[in-house]
C-alpha cells in the first residue's frame, strides 16, 4: 500500500500543470495595431454613426457572423451583459416569467431580474445536464415568456424538443453559449440554436479577450434592440426615430477596440483548440471511467461537446467511498496550474449550487428590501425556490457529479497521465481514506 497525499505521503505530482495561454503575437500586434491608431474606443451614446463603434469593434462583428453563419453579432463587454441585452431584446418585463436552468453560471438566471421578471428554474437532464424538455413544459404558465438554455459545460441543449415547446407557447429561446463556442447539434452551430444566443470571453472561456462576449440573432429587430441596450438606448430613441420603447433603457455594455482587435484573432484560433481540447478529454474519459463507479460524460445524439470542463459522474455505492472525500484526496495528488496559482488544483465536486438555494432566491432580496421583483404586486405568479424544486440538479450537486479542466489545451499527454496516476493512487487505496 502506498500512502495518500492526504495521510502524508508523497504527491503524485508537484510540478505545477502548463498554463493555459492563448495570447501569442498576433494578439500582440493587434493590440499594437490598436495603440497606433489611437482610438481604443470609438463608441458614442448617441444616434450618430459611431453608434455602432469603431473599426475593429465593427470588423470583430462582421468576422463572428460569418464564423458562424448568423445574420448579427453584436460585441459587448460580457456575457452577462449580453444575457442582460438579450432579455431586454425581447420585451421581458415586470410580472413576466423566465424559465431557466438551476445548474448553470448565476448570470444565466439574473439577467430576467434585471428586467424585472420572475426567473422559473425548470430540472435539468440527468446525463446531459442542459434544460429537461418535460420538465421546461411542466413550469410553463400564462406569465412565461421566454427560457433560456444554457449549453452547459459545453454541450448543446435539446434543441428540438425544446424549440418546439417554444414555439408551441410562443416564448422565446435565449441561448447562454458561453461554454459552447464551436459546439454543434444536428449540424448546426451552438449560440445559432435559439432566437438570440450569447458567448463569452472571459479569461477561463476557450478564447477570451480578458472579458468580452458577444450576442447572435438572425432577426433585425432583436439585433437593433440589443445594439440599443448596450449603448444608453434612452438617448439615442428620439433621434433614431425607435417607437417602440419596451426595455429601451440602456447600459454601457461596449466592448473597446483593443478588446476587439484581439477577438479577432482568438476567433481565428477556436478551432484548433477545440480540436485539442476534444482529443484531450476523449483520452481521459476513456482512462477514468476504467474506475468502476466512475462515468465519462454521455454526449447528445447527433452533437459536438466542446469540453469547457469535463464532468464525471461518481457513484459511492460502487466506490465506497463519499465523492467529496475521494475527490479531496485525488486533489492532493495533483499540482496547480500555471496562471491560475490562486484557485487551487483545477478539479472540483458538483458544479454550483442549484441557483434557487442562494440567498437571493430564498430570502427573495433583490432590488431593495421589499421583495422585488419576486412579491411585486403586477406578479400574479408565485415563486417557488424550495430545496428539493429540481430534484436532478440537486442529486448530481449533492453526490455525483466532479469536473476538472486538466483537458485544456495546454495539457500534454503526459501531464494527463499523471491525473490518471492520482485516480488510480486514490482508488486502489480507497480503503484508507
Ligand atoms: C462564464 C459564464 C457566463 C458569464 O460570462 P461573463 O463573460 O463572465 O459575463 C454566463 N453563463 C455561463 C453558463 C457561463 O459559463
């Protein structure tokens, strides 16, 4: 028997992992581009011609379109904010209703508050993870006026079904595809699913620009009412002539040009990271769900997984041993990662909580201390955040789901060897922990 790194014994792996780092030089010139010009954002708040933005903001735009295969890419600064000009796009308001995944970022959820409308969490697929179809139609109500779906983890939603709810009801869909960029389902490009779709690119993102995000619609209408949102609407309506002023008040959610310049050649490199990144978890699928009670992710019919994370499904009935603790001690074996020294070893149990268990949601404090928008009185609905709500969602939080990022591109073979290493260290061991 050898002994664990939790009991004392010697890691598996101290050599922090390689960083994950997607700036090269041509970020580098861009920027430079960008310095020499002098104009790091041309973006004005007002009906003029440089409402839309500046040269690179605009090319940044034109270049994910045609990636893409959609008629509008609008840039913003994030992908909340462009949740936020996505459900301000379509008309959501007080007393309306959101459906929504409780297992996703916070964002994916808050962006109807801010609108002032009810977030509904509908459970999630238990070997997907992305929005139950059944389970979506069961919280629809006359209030309900949109769902967003999320790609979670990088895998897109069931379209299909859940278009065809959709349309059935007359919602709208809104895509949260910030960790699905180059994912596909039946052929079609993920963040092009629904009625309006949103990326992100935030530094943990497969490309990022620091931060940044961008929103995609093949309707004009929408596209012309995001561009508004992000950019100080309430100013520019009169002069653009915009009669239909619903959720016409606008943020600054403008993205620079420096941030664009360098979209544009993250845009260029998507692809073969993604590439990379597929090799590297098909690998470690293969390799960790040779642990019995250890399960690789089940990919959608007829779909791309793009990876953001890997998640594994555990089952202590078969191990023996709790998932927390066994996850903990396979930690323990494991280094850091370069370039993201503070967060610890790149694994984790659970994903996050189910939304509608935060603070927020169960004390029903968002806007002010009287219970906006949850008991505002053009709400004739009523909320419902109790623990057990979405019983999916809780079980793979609780107990079975543990994600990790050792398949960034960055990770060579040997390095993932070395994870391999520590699961079947802490495995074959498991008696001692
Ligand atoms: C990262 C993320 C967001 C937020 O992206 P930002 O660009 O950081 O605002 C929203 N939704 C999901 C599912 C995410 O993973």
């Amino acid at each position: 028997m050898e002994y664990l790194a939790i009991h004392g014994g010697k890691p598996v792996r101290t050599k922090p992992f390689p960083a994950y780092n997607v700036i090269g030089d041509e970020e580098k010139e861009a920027v430079q581009r960008v310095m020499d010009s002098g104009i790091l954002s041309r973006f004005l708040g007002s009906w003029h011609s440089d409402f839309y933005g500046g040269p690179e903001v605009r090319a940044f735009e034109e270049e994910w379109a045609n990636y893409f295969g959609v008629k509008h890419a609008i840039a913003v600064n994030s992908c909340t904010s462009g949740l936020y000009c996505a459900i301000g796009a379509s008309g959501v308001g007080p007393g309306d209703e959101v459906i929504v995944s409780p297992y996703t970022m916070s964002a994916s959820a808050t962006s109807t508050i801010i609108f002032n409308a009810v977030p509904v969490f509908a459970d999630i697929e238990p070997n997907h993870y992305c929005l139950d179809p059944a389970s979506v139609e069961s919280r629809i109500t006359e209030r309900t006026k949109a769902i967003v779906v999320v790609d979670i983890f990088g895998q897109p939603y069931d379209a299909d079904a859940i278009n065809a709810i959709a349309e059935k009801h007359g919602l709208l869909v809104i895509e949260d595809c910030a960790q699905a960029p180059h994912a596909k389902y039946k052929g079609k490009w993920a963040g092009t699913l629904g009625d309006i779709g949103v990326y992100s690119l935030n530094y943990h993102k497969h490309i990022h620009t620091g931060e940044g995000g961008v929103v995609v619609t093949d309707d004009d209408e929408l596209a012309e009412k995001v561009r508004l949102i992000r950019n100080h609407a309430e100013a520019v309506v009169r002069n653009k002539g915009t009669l239909d002023l619903v959720n016409m008040v606008g943020f600054n959610f403008r993205m620079n040009e420096i941030e664009a310049a360098i979209g544009r050649c993250q845009l260029q490199k998507l692809e073969g990271l993604i590439s990379k990144r597929i090799t590297n978890a098909d690998y470690l699928a293969k390799e960790l769900s040779k642990f019995d009670g250890i399960t690789a992710p089940a990919i959608r019919e007829d779909s791309i997984h793009v990876y953001y994370i890997q998640c594994l499904k555990y089952d202590e009935s078969v191990i023996g041993v709790p998932r927390d603790l066994f996850i903990n001690a396979v930690k323990a074996e494991l280094p850091i990662t370069e370039l993201r020294e503070g967060e610890g070893v790149n694994m984790s149990v659970g994903y996050v909580k189910p939304l509608y268990l935060e603070p927020m949601y169960q004390n029903l404090i968002a806007y002010g201390d009287k219970g906006c928008p949850f008991k505002c009185p053009i709400y004739k609905g009523k909320t419902n955040y109790e623990k057990g709500l979405c019983p999916v969602a809780e079980r793979l939080h609780e107990k079975e789901l543990f994600s990790h990022e050792f398949i960034r591109p960055s990770m060579t073979k040997n390095d993932m060897d070395d994870v391999i290493d520590a699961f079947e260290k802490v495995y074959m061991n498991r008696s001692t922990i």
